[in-house]
C-alpha cells in the first residue's frame, strides 16, 4: 500500500541586509566607536559582526528571519538597534554596551524580493536624554520558500550488528556536507554534529552548489558559566547514516549515561543547509576571566536545618570527632597505641605517653580525631576503636560504637564529657588476654567545633603542616635615630692639606643598615654636625640592639672611630610630636665593650670621642608592609591612638574548583595539595590544605574588625610542598593565584558568594590556574554618621603628615617591614613561608615592568576620556552637526550668562543626576583581577622575560643591550612629550618677558584694549557676544586655524636654546 505524499508547505522569509552606517557618534572614550547591530523580528534576534573603531562602518551582512503568520506580517514591528561593543572600549568599557540609535519599521515597509532598494533611515532616539546621529542603509525585502517533509527514517539496525568501518569516501548522497569554519584566514572543516549556535542565514544560493555552507566565528562574550551535559543522540530522520560515520571518525565517542540532548539551537549546526552561517560561541584560551556568582549551599542548609550555625556563609561539613582520652588496668605493653576503623576510614594514633611516676598500664594520648561523616553511609555503620601494642601488634582490646546511636554536637554546646568503656575482645581466647578501660568521647559535630582545628582530619593527614591556624603579625616601630653632633674624634693627621676629612654615622638594626650624608666640620671646635635624621623598623619583643658606627672615608679604607651599643628596649617611645630631649653617648673602640648611656659614660676603655644622638620609637606613624594602594590596615603602632571599629568583616572560604595539577605523583598523573591564605590588618589566617584534590572543600569561616572601610582584603591559593620536604630542606609553596576585595565596595550586611579565577602571570604568559569560591559580608552595624565620619578623616595617622616620610625612603622601609613580617611568620608551625608572605604582601609591585607601565598609561588615557568627550562634543555644537542640540545649548547660555547664580547649582544638578543615571550601571558583585586593564592578555614574551629577570640581571649582554635600546626609545618619546609640555609654558611666559618685542607690544596692547572694552560694555553682553562667536555656524567660520592660536604658536621658547 502506498501512501500518498503530503503537499508542500511554504514558508515565509525576511531577509534584511545590514549595509553600512554613517557619521555614527563615537562612544569608546578614544573618539570613535566599535559598531556592531541586533535586528529583532518576531521575537527573533540576529547580530552583526562588530567593526573595530569605526563611525563609518560597512558590513553588508544579510539577516534572515522567519515570519510565524504571513497575513500579519504588516503589523510586525522590525527594530534595528546599533550599540558600540564595550569590549574595545577605553579602559576595558563599562557594564553595558553603548546605546548609539535604533530604526523602527513595520511590516507595510517591506518589499517582496527583487523589488527591494538600498533606504538610509536616520537613527532615532531612545529616551529624550539620548545623544544619537548618523544614519543606516538598509535593504529589506521577504520570499516565500517551499519546504518539502521527507518520510520518517526506517529503524535502525540491532546493536548486536558490528558497524562497519569508517572509510575515507565522500558521503552519501542527501547528507549534509560538511562545514566549513573560516577564522582568521584559517580554514577548518567541522562534521555536522559540531556544537554551534545559529546566528543568521542569507538568502540561499540560486546555483544549489554543493559547496559546503560558510561558518563566521565571531567574538561574543561567553555564556554565564554553567553545568552543561551533553548527550549523543541519533542523527535526525531526514539524514542518511553516513553523517553518522563522520562525526564517529572526528573525535572519541562520548559516553551517553553524562550527556543530555543538546537544544534545538544546537542542533541547527546538523542540519545546516548551503549557504547558511552561524556563529561559533568562543571563550579565551584559558577560560573566563570575570568573577560571577554562585548558588549559596549554606543557605539551602539553613532552611533545610531548625538549628542555627555559627558558620552561616559556609557550608556545614558533618564530622565524627572521637577523642581518646587516656587508658587504665590495661595488660603488659610496652608503647600502647589505639586504632579507629569506620567502613570509609582508617586512622592511628600517636605513640602513648607516661606520666611521671604512673603505672605503664595507664598511657594517656589526648589526641582527637575528626573524620569525614556521610549521614546515608554511615547510618548502619560502627565504629571501631581498639588498642595495640607497637612492638609485638598484640591486641589490647576494643570497643564498637553503632553510629546511628552517636549524639549530636553544635556549639554552643558544651564540650561532650569523656567516658570510661571497658575493652574487650573478639573471641574467647582474646577476652582472657584483654583487661582495662579505655576514656574517650565521640560525638558528631561540624568545623565549627571547637576541637576540629587541632583535630587530626581525614582530608588533610599529614598533622604538622595542614591544620588551619590564625597568626598575626609583628608589632613594628619606626626608630628614629637623630644625628646631631659628634666631638673629639680621633682623626687620621696624615691628611693632605685643605682636605677636610669626610666622617660618616651608620646606624645598623638587625639586616638594616643606613648611614648619614657627610658631616660638616666646625672651625672653632674639633666637632662634626649632622642634624639628619636616620630611621629603621623595630620590631616587638624589642631584643635587638642599636649599633652605631663612626667612620672616617676620607682615604679608600674606611677606618673606624667608635661605635655605641644601645639595646632597643631602652629607647624612649611617643605617640605624638612631643619633644625628646637628646643624649650625649660616649664612643668605645673596644669590640666587646658596651655603650655609654649619659652625657659622658664610657665604657672603660680609652676616651674616643662622643656623639649627641636623639633616639624615640615612634608610635604615632602606621608602620607600612603593604603596597599602599592595597594596603588593608591604616591603623598607628600605639594602641592609644586606635578608633573604634565600624564593622566587622566576615570571609567564608568555600573551596576552589578546577586546579591545575601542581606537582607529579607517578607516571602520567599529577596531583595538587591547596591550601587558602587570606590577610586584612595584622590577622592572617591560614586553611588546612587538602590532599590530592583539584576541587578542595575547605569552608572555613574567618572574621575581622574593620577600623577602615577603604582596605583591601586578600586571599590567596597556594600548594603544599613543606609537608613532603625534610626538616633540614626548604621547599617553597607555589603560588596558585589570588584576589584582593576592597572592603568600602561592599554593600552594608550582604552576601556575596561568588567565584573568582586565579590569574598567575609566568615567564609564558597568563595562565587560568582554577577558581577560589568565596563567600563574604561587612556587618556594619555603626549608625551613618558613624561610618560616613570615616570618609572626611585622613587616611594616615597624624605623624604621617607633621613628620612626613619621602617617598624612597617609606618603599625602603616597606621592604625591611615585609622582611621582618616574613621571618616572624616562618617562626610559626605550620609555617608561613617567605615565599608567601611576600606574595601576599606584593613585595614586589614597584619593580620595573614594560606591561605595568602600558597599563598605567591606559589607566591615564581613561582618567582623561571624559575631558576628550566632553571636547569633542563642545566641536560638535559649535559645528552645529546636531542643530536641535546647537540651539539649545544657545538657549541654556543665554539662560546662565543672564543668570549666573544659576551655574553653580546647575552644575551640582547636572553631576547630581549624572550620578543618579550610572546608579544603574553600579557593580553587582566585587570586581576581581582585570587582565585586560593589567595588560596581561597581549604581553610580549620578551616584555614578560624583563619583568621576570632579577637585579643584577643574568641575562647575556646582547639581551640586555636589546632592552636598553628599547627602553631609550620609550624614554625618548616621553622626552618629546615632557618638552613639549614645557614649550607650552615657556610660551605663556614669553607674552610679556620681552623676549619677542614685537608679540609683547601686540599682546599688551590688545589687553589694554579689552580692559577698556569691559570697562564700557556690561559683562553681559561681552559674555553673550563671546559665546556667540564662538557658536557661530559653519557657514561663517573659516576652515584655518584662529589668529589667536597663529599668535601663541608663533611665541619662541627656550627650546632653540637647548644644546
């Protein structure tokens, strides 16, 4: 029986051709713009490619939409819509693209192909505030297509058949042919089952060529990250099988129990028909770069719990403590141990220990355990705890323990008592042998427990160098050590005459050593002065001592004059300017011998000399470890002169996902041990590492007092080398990556949970090493005025401005603070290595680097963008390009020269509004590293290779004259610009400094001339005549530059002076 074919369909179809544009308004902040356009028809959505810095641009792209009922089609609505693509935008753009005009038509506009024509539509506004112009040609017509239904396609064949083998052959015929991918001049060749989305689709060609359809790769910003599975499912009914066989042959089969069907999007790429093109969705190279949202786990628990957890921005993480406590009565051991054995895990204790005078039948451990509880494996499971001897593993006994039976611990509970259990054995011939109890506890509890940070932990065994710790940082001082005179020094009398002997202090504290310029001689007295001030950082407990040395470097060895010893702890302490009355301290020649400490005790040895010194610890200065622009504490030294806190600042640190493996562990096989370091103020804190992990769970919850909200909190990745490396060596932890949240960008009791990527940049270039997953709130619970108080009040302490540092010498006490933080912190256990500490305290942000100062100047170029817009949109009114616009800026000036106590408050309206208007565009989330600002993503290798070389440099002599010739080059040009810029002011100068007679006399004879004019014409009108002038239209302008500009150009400047 045969079946008659249904009757063709027909569809209809518009084609809207996108041409070009002109004289479109330049919205990138470098006075252009980066074009691209939506067309949306009938709830269909097609973009154009995007034109690179372009106001002119051309695209001639066609658009094809499907139109869902043909008899309505004139009362559709087709918006065209032209926005400027925020990535190429200055300083990496804003949160949204620019608005740059739309054209809005209907469907009685549309012409049937063949008849359609090239309309340029001017672009309309959006809003009455929108600034548009230019226009757009568009080329708009519909056809109808038929679409013949093929019959369904008969099953497949049974499984149990082996497919034959792939063959190198063409396809059948009715297959769809391949896809062609064209980027960048590249040619690539996709199977018809590659993932793409559907961008537009031409008209379809007339010749029906078989040619393979043409895929346009263009740059779209990826979507939201997100959990995909996809699923290979059967070619559709219409395909033969051979398309099949293709997409087996281009890659590995993908399991089908983790796939989904993927969404009709996707699967257009399949049946992709000649002619069509599509865009292919493309992320950078190593990933995305922009931090994005979570979903908060902690929060689904809470709802989900009566019970209210402490760690509220962190995930509860259910474990089974079990404290072993000690033991008595037990039978003859020699070094007893206990063993804990669930159905998931397996752990031992320390070696017992004895207490002085007890029975060796009563060890004690006090050691807690803490292991990984599942509620659904563990509910029928039981715990084993059993003690052995070490040296014969002789059974002592046991206890077992049902879990389901384990009571449940959340602070603030109290700790669980400990209890005795009596040990016993397996079988008959055990029990005989065993005797004693055994005292311990076991409860279920979470990491916030107070026994977890000294527990030994199942995700993190190795004791010694993973547990979680909070250290803190040193208490510095800076010690100020003025040299005021020296007297009856012994001076070498071998001089050659009129030469004064150049006699010098230096002052050593520990590794820091600095020393006074040149003393000046007097002439009626053998005595040197100074008066210069010399200062160093201390730090608490002050052990260290004060040497300082008297040199004479008149000859080419220095020989010493004296030295005095003075211990730190000694040395007066002020919080304030007050005065410090000075001392005079007595030279001692001796090495061993000790300093004087009043105006002429010595130390017993010969008399040799004495200096007047000046010594205080300053407590009124905020001793600076940190970079200054990311520094987190502002806080002095002297506890005296602390404010009260405005908040609290709270950090969850969930965990990471997807690291880079870090180290190898066998053949093939890498392995990554992370651990999570965050920083603010004087408070470390420091995770426990989690072994062999890519996505480490750490949830840990830390606080801090905010003193300031204009602080920098940061965190940092790193993985674990110290806990494999012996005692006697030192493995640097690798740096993972990390973030800095500056503390003043987050909203008043809100939660942010969000995902940020770790950046590193190495000698190779930027490299993605995973994500850290954080979770954080500023509870401010200070009233408004409190915290707005904070704003009006200097950043630094009151020293920091009645006793200014220079600049060089704060960076060279910034680097001897971070060592001494760093050495302090290594002391710890677990340690905190140098390697660290200094990554964290960025010990190394003022080295020189060809990408910083590319990003520096960009930061400028951006910092300016709104001066350069706001000039070229002045241009464009008094060029009258937009003459609606033209006269009412004529309007307004009128209004404000005839009322100008209305100019100041209407420029406070208008930034009041201004800001009113961005409210919109404000950051959802806190920003993390920017590559594109840091110039990370397009850096030269050589560039990356410079950053990366050490002082003195290692590399060869050619390479270094390469760089030098390259840096002369740039320091060329900003010795054009920096002339150029004292040209200007020389010019301004040289109006009435009489070096040009004749400009001078032109120049104050025209002033006199308008002195006379303003003294005779009201200010208004002058005012209203100038702008005017300066407004007129084009027509009456001249294209050559004004006779004012011609006459300051003309003014000489030292320049031809210059050798």
């Amino acid at each position: 029986m045969t079946t008659t074919p249904p009757p063709p369909k027909t569809v209809r179809k518009l084609l809207v051709e996108v041409v070009d544009a002109r004289e479109l308004l330049p919205k990138d902040g470098q006075g252009s713009s980066s074009p691209y356009v939506i067309v949306e028809f009938d709830h269909q959505k097609r973009r154009t490619s995007t034109r690179y810095r372009d106001l002119n641009p051309a695209w001639h792209e066609a658009l094809e939409f499907v139109v869902s009922d043909p008899e309505s089609m004139e009362y559709e609505e087709l918006d065209v819509e032209v926005f400027n693509d925020k990535k190429f935008a200055a300083g990496g753009g804003g949160r949204k693209n620019h608005f740059l005009g739309r054209v809005k038509l209907y469907g009685t506009q549309f012409a049937k192909r063949g008849e359609e024509g090239l309309v340029y539509f001017q672009l309309e506004k959006k809003s009455v505030f929108s600034w548009i112009r230019g226009e757009i040609g568009l080329r708009i017509c519909y056809y109808d297509e038929l679409v013949e239904e093929q019959p369904p396609q008969p099953p497949p064949p049974p499984q149990e058949e082996e497919p034959p083998p792939p063959a190198p052959v063409e396809p059948a015929e009715g297959a769809p042919p391949p896809v062609m991918v064209v980027e960048e001049g590249r040619v690539f060749e996709m199977p018809p089952g590659a993932v793409a989305v559907e961008c537009c689709h031409p008209p379809r060609r007339r010749d029906r060529s078989p040619s393979p359809p043409v895929v346009v790769i263009e740059e779209s910003p990826p979507p939201p990250p997100q959990a995909v599975h996809l699923r290979q499912e059967p070619p559709p009914e219409a395909m033969p099988a051979a398309p099949q066989t293709l997409h087996a042959a281009a890659g590995p089969p993908v399991a089908e129990a983790a796939m989904q069907y993927p969404p009709p999007e996707v699967r257009r790429m399949q049946g992709a028909r000649v002619g069509d093109r599509v865009r292919v969705l493309r992320r950078p190279p190593s990933g995305d770069f922009s931090p994005r949202v979570i979903s908060s786990h902690h929060q689904r628990f809470a709802s989900e719990t009566e019970r209210i957890h402490p760690y509220d921005l962190v995930e509860p993480m259910q474990y089974l403590f079990i404290r072993i406590v000690k033991a008595r009565g037990l039978a003859h051991n020699e070094s007893p141990y206990v063993k804990v054995r669930t159905s998931t895990h397996y752990v031992r204790s320390k070696p017992a220990v004895h207490r002085p005078g007890e029975p060796t039948n009563s060890p004690e451990w006090h050691q807690v355990f803490a292991l990984g509880h599942n509620k659904p494996e563990s509910a029928s499971s039981t715990l084993e705890i059993s003690v052995w001897d070490s040296p014969s593993e002789s059974f002592l006994g046991g206890v077992c323990f049902d879990l389901s039976d384990v009571p449940v611990r959340d602070p603030p509970d109290s700790p669980l008592a400990p209890q005795w259990y009596r040990l016993e054995g397996s079988d008959a011939a055990e029990k005989s042998r065993v005797s004693g109890d055994i005292q311990l506890s076991v409860w279920i509890g979470t990491q916030a427990d107070d026994a977890f940070p000294e527990a030994w932990s199942s995700d993190a065994p190795y004791v010694a160098h993973t547990r979680s710790k909070v250290y803190q940082s040193p208490k510095l001082w800076y010690l100020r050590v003025t040299v005021i005179e020296a007297q009856d020094l012994h001076i070498a009398p071998n001089l050659p005459p009129l030469t004064a002997p150049e006699v010098r202090v230096k002052a050593q504290l520990g590794f820091q050593s600095v020393r006074t310029r040149r003393g000046s001689m007097s002439n009626h007295a053998p005595s040197f002065h100074w008066n210069e001030d010399l200062v160093l950082v201390a730090g608490e407990p002050l052990e260290d001592s004060l040497i300082l040395l008297v040199e004479d470097r008149s000859s080419k060895e220095t020989m010493h004059l004296g030295h005095i010893l003075i211990p730190v702890s000694s040395i007066e302490q002020r919080i304030d300017e007050r005065h410090v009355a000075a001392k005079w301290f007595a030279l001692d020649g001796g090495a061993g011998a000790g300093g004087g400490g009043g105006s002429g005790g010595g130390g017993g040895g010969p008399y040799r000399g004495r200096l007047y010194l000046r010594l205080c610890l300053e407590g009124g200065y905020h001793v600076l470890d940190e970079a200054a622009h990311v520094c987190s504490d502002f806080r002095p030294t002297a506890k005296q002169l602390w404010k009260p806190a405005v908040g609290i600042l709270e950090l969850g640190i969930l965990g990471a996902r997807g690291l880079l493996p870090m180290k190898s562990k066998g053949p093939g096989k890498g392995s990554t041990d992370a651990y999570c370091v965050a920083k603010y103020g004087k408070k470390w804190v420091r995770t426990r590492t989690i072994t062999d992990s890519f996505d480490p769970r750490w949830n840990e919850q830390y606080t801090w007092q905010v003193y300031d909200p204009c602080t920098v909190l940061t965190a940092g990745v790193f993985d674990n080398w110290r806990m494999f490396a012996e005692p006697s060596d030192d493995k640097p932890d690798c740096r993972i990556g990390k973030i800095r949240i500056r503390v003043s960008t987050l909203e008043s009791n809100k939660v942010y949970t969000n995902s940020y990527p770790l950046l590193v940049l190495t000698r190779t270039g930027l490299r993605k090493m995973g994500e850290i997953e954080l979770a954080i709130r500023f509870a401010c619970p200070s009233l408004l005025p409190d915290t707005c108080m904070v704003y009006g009040q200097p950043l630094l302490p009151r020293m920091h401005y009645l006793r200014p540092l220079g600049v060089a010498q704060q960076e060279a006490l910034r680097g001897a603070a971070t060592k001494m933080v760093a050495s302090w912190l290594a002391r710890s256990e677990p340690p905190l290595g140098p390697e660290v500490v200094r990554y964290m305290l960025d010990a190394d942000s003022h080295t020189w680097s060809m990408r910083k100062s590319k990003a520096n100047w960009f930061r400028i170029v951006a910092v300016l963008a709104w001066a350069i817009g706001l000039a070229k949109w002045l241009d464009d009114i008094r060029r009258w390009r937009n003459p609606v616009t033209t006269v009412l800026v004529h309007v307004l000036y009128l209004v404000l020269v005839w009322y100008p106590d209305l100019i100041v408050p209407t420029g406070f309206l208008y930034v009041f509004l201004i800001g009113v208007w961005y409210y919109r565009f404000r950051p959802r989330i806190p920003a993390g590293m920017d590559t594109k600002l840091s110039q990370a993503e397009s850096v030269d290798p050589d560039e990356l290779d410079e950053e990366f070389d050490t002082i003195p440099s290692l590399k060869p002599p050619d390479i270094i004259r390469a760089r030098y010739d390259r840096l002369r080059l740039l320091a060329a040009r900003v010795q054009t610009v920096l002339g150029d810029f004292a040209t200007q002011g020389e010019r301004v100068q040289a109006l009435v400094s009489w070096r040009d007679p004749r400009a001078t006399k032109l120049f104050i004879g025209v002033c006199l001339a308008i002195t006379l004019t303003l003294y005779t014409v009201p200010p208004k009108m002058v005012a209203v005549a100038l702008g005017f002038y300066y407004l007129r239209h084009p027509m009456f302008r001249d294209p050559m530059p004004p006779a004012s500009l011609n006459f300051f150009r003309r003014l000489p400047s030292l320049s031809d002076r210059l050798m």
